[in-house]
C-alpha cells in the first residue's frame, strides 16, 4: 500500500510518501516539505499566532494535495514539540481539523523517542546489540536506550535547535557570553537524566538521527546526501569540539556556505553542535553512527506492524 505520513514539525511540515508492506522496508516515493519554524512562531505567551496557524492550514492542505497526486491510501498525521507545547494546542487542533478535515495526532516527548528508536533499531538490526539513540529537533532532544524494539529508558527535553536559537542566541555571529549560558544550561538539563541510563549497561552502538546531527556530520567530513543512504557516516566527539568554536564566530549567512548546511538550518546549527557535543561528552560517546530513518519511519513502521493479516 502506498502510506503517507504527515510531520508538523517544530521546523517543517513534512509529507513522506513510501510504498510499504508487512515484513518489507518503506520504499520512499515522494517528499513534500515546508520550512514553517513554529518553535518560532510562539507569542510572548507559549501560544502559535493566528498568522502562525493560518501557514499552518495552508501548508497542511497542499501536503493533502500532494498526497491525493501522488495516490496515497492512507496519510498517518502527527505533531510534535511545538504543536505539543503551545499555550493554544487545543484551538490550533481545532482549526486544523475543520478548515482541512485531518486530525493531529499529538505525540508526546516519550512517544517521539520510542518511535524514533523503532526507526533506528530496525534499520540498524538486531546484531547492534544495546543501542543509544540521540535525535535532535527543533523543539526537543531525544534520547533513548534499550536491547529490544521498545526501549528500557526513554525522554525527552526542551533542547532543540530551533527553540533554543529563538530564546538563548538572538546574536549573529551570537555574542560569547550568550553562548556559554546557553552552553551551561544545556549540559546541566542533559546531565539530570545521564543517571536513569548510566544503571543500564554500556551500549554496544551509539546512533543519531535528524537533520542536525547529518549537518554536524557533514561539515565534519562525512559523505554527501548524494552518495546513498548505506554510505556509513559517523561523528566524533573529537570532530565536534573543534568545530563549535568555528561555529561560534561565523555568521549564519557564513555557516549557509558550509557543506551539506541549508540557508534555513544555518541558524540553528550552532546551538545543535552545543546539544550535541554536551549529549556525547555525558553520556561518553567518542563516536555515533548517522541513522537515515527516524521518527517518520518510526511512524510507518508502527503502523505496518498493526496491519491485519
């Protein structure tokens, strides 16, 4: 069957069109995207303004347009941090399902990190052993652990790129004394929770995934988009500390020049490298594996096993 899955985002709206079957992997078929940003969208009071929802409604209906062109059979819709979070959630939800008929499935932070390790688990198979996953949004970090499909220790915290850009770095280049607050506020939230991990057994694999960790691991010499999902990439810590300080000083319209670095991600990258730097120095990490599937398949692939047969 041919299987839509609709992201709302902290940063896009994202259409992902696969053809799936039970006991087979999703063949993607076709992408539709937006750059909405409604981590940035928030007003003084936590709530998505009514230009906000409007961007919302229209790039919702010509996700739905491309889907019924594409001949989808079934769209899986779903929201995460920003939509989660938003002092108005309810009459966001609200306006959506009526001016566009679809329904937001809200997942909260531990799902997002329970699908997402699906994702990881599966593509990686089971002979990665113990598996720590490390997925950075726009909204929140997620981070997950376990031996099996479902993890043992599962969170989620309001450290994604894009939220921590808007409320912590509004500089460019972002002023130094900015940075290291925004720097120590990271790692003590990380650090709280290194304790519900550190009783379980040390990790036979470290896995990222989202668009954060692939940018951080391009710059830092990992191969291109292009060369094919089963191309292995990987990020050291090593590589990592070298390029935050770089990062710092450039401007965002400096970072946009960067290899594998979008115009519209530019911004945010600086305060991804500090999550993720402060993420694998806690947790211990020297290297981690770039994972392609994430929170989308994660989706799918729960959906799949829930088929009838």
């Amino acid at each position: 069957m041919r299987l839509g899955v609709l992201d709302v985002g902290s940063n896009t709206v994202h259409l992902l069109v696969v053809d799936a079957h039970q006991g087979a992997r999703p063949l993607p078929a076709h992408s539709h995207k937006a750059e909405l940003r409604l981590a940035e969208l928030l007003d003084g009071d936590g709530a998505i303004g009514s230009e906000g929802v409007d961007r919302l409604i229209a790039v919702v209906k010509e996700a739905l347009e491309a889907a019924e062109d594409k001949g989808v059979e079934e769209v899986l819709p779903f929201a995460t941090s920003a939509v989660r979070e938003a002092a108005n959630a309810d009459e966001v939800l609200a306006r959506v399902a009526e001016e566009t008929g679809v329904r937001l499935r809200v997942l909260s932070g531990e799902d997002e990190a329970r699908l997402t390790f699906l994702a990881a688990r599966r593509w990686c198979g089971w002979s990665s052993g113990r598996l720590l996953l490390l997925d950075i949004g726009g909204g929140s970090l997620e981070i997950a652990y376990g031996l099996d499909e479902e993890p043992d220790a599962a969170v989620s915290l309001p450290l994604g790129a894009g939220r921590l850009t808007a409320g912590w770095l509004p500089g460019d280049p972002p002023d130094p004394a900015d940075v290291r607050a925004l720097r120590r506020h990271v790692r003590t939230e990380i650090a709280r929770i290194v304790g519900d991990f550190s009783r379980h057994s040390t990790p036979d694999q470290v896995v990222a995934t989202s668009k954060t960790f692939k940018q951080l691991a391009r710059i830092a010499g990992a191969a291109r988009s292009a060369e094919g999902l089963y191309v292995e990439r990987r990020l050291t810590r090593k590589a990592l500390e070298e390029w935050v300080p770089r990062l710092t000083a450039m401007p965002a319209e400096e970072r946009a020049e960067l290899p594998g670095v979008s115009e519209g991600r530019a911004p945010q990258l600086l305060a991804g490298a500090l999550v993720a730097e402060a993420a694998m120095d806690l947790f211990e990490v020297d290297v981690l594996e770039i994972c392609p599937w994430a929170l989308r398949e994660g989706v799918i692939l729960r959906r799949l096993d829930h088929l009838p047969t």
